[in-house]
C-alpha cells in the first residue's frame, strides 16, 4: 500500500491506463531494452574505464609521495569528507532522485525541464555552499580551542582547505546526470578523469622537484583538487548549452522539484550505505590522530598509517566497481525511469543489470583475492619506506584487500537493486534497509577491528554489503509481483520474476566460469611459488618487478580464462559488453 502511494502520488505517469499493452510486447521490445542498456553502458565504462585509470595513477603517486604516513592519513581523510558529500549529494542521492524527474519533464515539456535543472542547481550551490563554510567555521574552532596537536592540526586544516571541492563536485555531478538524460554517458563520466588530471600534474611535479611528503605539497594537492571542481561544473555547463535553456522562472517546476526533494532525505540514506560506511571507517581510522592512541584506557588497535592504507587499497576493489559495476546502475537508471510504468520492460532492465553484474562482479571479486599481494606490492611498494608503503604497509594492504574482495559483487548489485526502487517512486524501502545496515556494519567495524585491525572495517563492509544485496532482492522480487498493473496472466508466465528461469542458469555459468578462472589463477601463482620461491619478498626494488612481472601474467591467464570459460558456457553478456549489434 506505501509503495502503490508513493507511485501514485510521487511520480508522474503518462496519461491513460496501464493496460497490458507493455506486457503484452515486452518480449517484442526486450531486445532494443537490451541493446540501449549495453550500448548506454559501453559509453559510461569506457570513459569511466579511463577516469579510473588515471586514478590509480593518482593514488599510486599519492602512496609515493605519502607513503602510509600521518601525512598521508591526513591528506587521505581530507580528500574523502568532500568526496563523500558528492557521492551522497550530487551523483548519489540528488541525483537519484532529479534524474526520473527531469527525465519525465523533458519528456512531455522541456522547458519546464529547464526551469527544473535551474530550480535544482540554485538550492544545491546554496545549501552545499553553507554547509562547507559551517563545516569550516566547526574546525578552524577545534583548531583554536582544543589542546595543540601538530598532526591534528594539519590534518583539520587540510580539510578545510579541501572543502570547497564539495559544493562544486555536487553541482557537476548534477550536471554530469543531465548529460545523461540527453544521452551524452561518455561525457557526463569524463568528470572524474580531469580532478584525476590535476592532482596527478600537481604530483608529478612534487616528485620531480623533490618536494613530496610535505605539508606544502598537501595543500598544493588540495588546491588543485578544488581547481578540477570548478573546471568540471564550466565544463559540463558548456555541454548543455543545446539541451538546457537556464531561467530564473522556477514556477512551472516547483511542484516537480518539491517531490523530488521530499524523496531526497530518503534516498541519501537509501544510496549511501557504502558511502556512509566508508565515513565511519575513516572516522575510526584518524582516531589516533584526531584524538589519541588509547580509547577508554584500552590501547586503540589502529596507528596514524591506518587511514592511509585503507584509504589507499579502497581504490582498487573499487577500481572494477567503478569502470562496472557502478557504470551498469548508471546506464540502466535512466531506463528504468523511462520504463517505471510498464512493469514487463522495467522487469527485464531489472535482469539484465543483475547479470551483466554479477558477470563482472564476480570475477573481479575472486580475481583481487587471488592476486592481492602482487597488485598491493606492485602498485603501492617501490622498494623502500620512502617510494611507497613499507613493508609492514604492504603487508596490511593485501589483508585489507582480501577482506574487500569478497563484497565487489555484492556493491555492483546493490546499485541496480537500489535504482529499481527509486525508479518506481519508491524510496522509502531502501532507506530503512540501508538504516539497519549502517548499525550493522558499526557493530561489525566495532567488533572486528581489535582482531583485525584496518582489516576488520574492510570485511565489515563486504559483509553488510552481501547482506544488502539479498535483503532488496527478496523484497524488490515481492514488490514486483504484487504491482497492481501487471496482469494476472503475464505475472503466471514469470516476466516479473528477478530471478527467471534464464536469468539463474546464466548466473550459475557465470559462478562456473569465475571458479574456472579462480582456479587456473590459484594454479599459476602456485606453481610459480614454487618455481621461484626466492622472488616473492616484498619490499625490494628487484622484487617489485617480479611482483609486477607476475600480476601481468596473473592477470593475462585469468582474463583468457574467464573470456574462453563464457564462450564455452555460452554466456550472452561476453557479447552484450563487446558488440552493440548482439544485444539487438
């Protein structure tokens, strides 16, 4: 009954009944659904495949230039409040919620669209921008009256120098969805490719010079992050000169953006477990800088390296759920808004977002708990303390990727999961599951890190991710086959199921080619071991290179494998990701 009030009353449906016209063709129709999410999703991975490159180029010169340092903590903690902000805010939350409206009113009126873009960038600069300064004004405060501490100093101040980012992120996320409306998933992904660009020309210029690992290079860093902010709302203003008209005329959007933002709230809870975990793991990580090294009399179980490393190795779990699995929740949004009221095309979205991520969910899961050690050592050690992490550093990263692992599938999953929700008005049932996981996984992050210190928030989070991931499935399947618009007929012929007949034997392929490949790999670096079992130390410049000599080889057998094992398995997604004409 909520839900069926929320549609009705939330979202704006074309007129006429929802007969069962839509049902009826669906399966005409699935094809083109298909082709338009793998097209959609090609644009979106390919120029998120390059921002994501550049940055772990990025990260690799932070680690090089940082190291797991206080320094590098502090600069780490600065970078993520700001980010945080525009995962839930601009490319998040809001985001979620403008996009199924602006999409509608371009759709019947795109000059009321306009004036819903202009309405919408107006209240983001002015509430993200008061908020950044009262944020700052809180912690030049603490600055000023709190006992002197040289590292929580500069840590605080970096954050505030770094904050500004926030408010101009969130608008170029706003805009970034627009292009997307419009059709433009290449250039509305390209954003983070230039804040990547000029960190990493600020970087490169640090070590050159010699100038890295200072507090003078951090804040250099932090102005150029905010620079990129600024270029990227310019930027992606300039794009839409031929789609958008801006006006001050806000009345004929008023009634469209007050339901958007009365689902705001919701969905900023509903989106940001992941978002929200990751701030409580970096508030529990600076603790050690931030207030001290015991908590209650008890030694606190992290050091000033913690928020480094974890920071750190966040990245490359990330890094596949970036350039995939977030770009298969971004291209099938728009989608599912377009098709929120036809229950047969929605559905088959649905299905076809799940396979394509657990497709590219799961090998990546298996793939970074099989080569760990080699990526940790070979992207973030260089030899010595001063090239990177230390030795003890790398050998915490590999434990706090293995725990991360596990989740890769799970966090691709959630985000088709939670856009279905939102597509149908619904916002309410993922906010109060996403409530319930963000006290869960405090009390995993509680527990687990006195035994496994950064580790335990790690697998903290893969945990409560998975079990997101099964709680929206079953409730989103119940949803779907209770919608009082699909007829009695269609939902006995399963088109309404997540999990159909084809759909479960494609997943279970895709679990027998991701253990083909997990097993072949698992083979390879065995039988090197023992081959050359004097070439796997750590932390030296000639071991670097066999590290990285031997993640290239990993990752060349394990890819051939998992691409021979889908042809033989007879996997559909292999083609939907490589040909456009395939998914038609």
């Amino acid at each position: 009954m909520e839900e069926s009030r929320l549609m009705d009353t939330d979202a704006p449906r074309p007129p006429g009944p929802a007969a069962p016209t839509p049902l009826a063709t669906a399966a005409t129709h699935a094809p083109s659904v298909a082709g338009s999410l793998s097209g959609a999703l090609r644009a979106v991975s390919g120029m998120t495949f390059l921002s994501r490159l550049f940055g772990l180029v990025r990260d690799v010169l932070l680690v090089r230039i940082f190291g797991d340092s206080a320094i590098g903590s502090a600069f780490s903690a600065a970078f993520t409040i700001p980010n945080t902000f525009r995962r839930l805010f601009g490319e998040g939350a809001l985001s979620a919620a403008f996009i199924p409206e602006y999409t509608q009113a371009h759709k019947s009126d795109p000059a009321r669209a306009g004036s819903l873009a202009s309405l919408t960038i107006l209240v983001l600069t002015v509430v993200t921008s008061a908020l950044c300064l009262l944020i700052q004004l809180a912690l030049v405060a603490v600055i000023i009256f709190a006992p002197h501490d040289a590292e929580r100093s500069l840590s605080l101040w970096l954050t505030i120098a770094m904050l500004p980012f926030m408010p101009l992120v969130c608008i170029a996320a706003i805009l970034a969805g627009m292009l997307q409306v419009h059709g433009r998933f290449a250039a509305s992904a390209a954003g983070p490719v230039v804040l990547n660009a000029f960190i990493i020309a600020v970087g490169m210029h640090a070590i050159l010079t010699g100038t890295k690992g200072g507090p003078i290079t951090a804040f250099a860093l932090a102005g150029a992050t905010v620079l990129s902010g600024l270029t990227q709302v310019l930027w992606f203003r300039k794009l839409l000169r031929a789609n958008v008209t801006w006006t001050r005329a806000f009345a004929p959007a008023r009634e469209a953006a007050a339901r958007m933002f009365r689902k705001f709230i919701p969905v900023v809870i509903g989106m940001g477990t992941l978002q929200i975990n990751t701030f409580l793991d970096m508030l529990i990580t600076m603790w050690p800088i931030w207030v001290g090294p015991t908590v209650m009399g008890l030694t606190y179980p992290m050091d000033d390296a913690s928020a480094s490393i974890l920071a750190f190795t966040q990245r490359l779990y990330q890094f596949p759920l970036g350039v995939f699995g977030i770009a298969v929740a971004t291209a099938a949004f728009p989608l599912l808004a377009r098709h929120a009221d036809e229950p047969g095309k929605f559905a088959d979205v649905i299905r076809r977002g799940l396979r394509l991520s657990l497709f590219i969910g799961l090998p990546a899961s298996l793939g970074l708990i099989a080569v760990r050690t080699d990526l940790t050592t070979t992207l973030f050690g260089g030899g010595s303390a001063d090239t990177g992490f230390s030795a003890a550093g790398l050998e915490r990263s590999a434990f706090v990727l293995l725990a991360y692992a596990p989740g890769v599938w799970a966090y691709s999953i959630n985000h088709v999961l939670t856009r279905s929700f939102y597509a149908r008005g619904d916002t309410a049932t993922p906010m109060r599951v996403s409530i319930a996981m963000v006290f869960i996984n405090l009390l995993l992050n509680l527990s687990l890190i006195w035994s496994m210190k950064e580790a335990g928030l790690a697998l903290a989070t893969s945990l409560t991710a998975m079990l997101q991931c099964l709680i929206l499935g079953v409730i989103l399947r119940s949803r779907l086959r209770s919608d009082p618009r699909a007829a009695a007929a269609d939902a006995a012929r399963e088109n309404l199921h997540l999990l159909d007949g084809p759909t479960a034997r494609a997943m279970i392929r895709t679990a027998i080619a991701s253990a083909i490949m997990f097993a072949g790999v698992l083979l390879l670096l065995h039988f090197w071991s023992s081959i050359f079992p004097a070439a796997l130390a750590p932390h030296t410049p000639e071991r670097w290179r066999d590290h990285a000599f031997r993640l290239i080889c990993a990752t060349a057998v394990g890819a051939a494998l998992f691409a021979g094992a889908s042809l033989a398995l007879r996997l559909p997604e292999l083609r939907w990701l490589l040909s456009p004409r395939s998914a038609r």
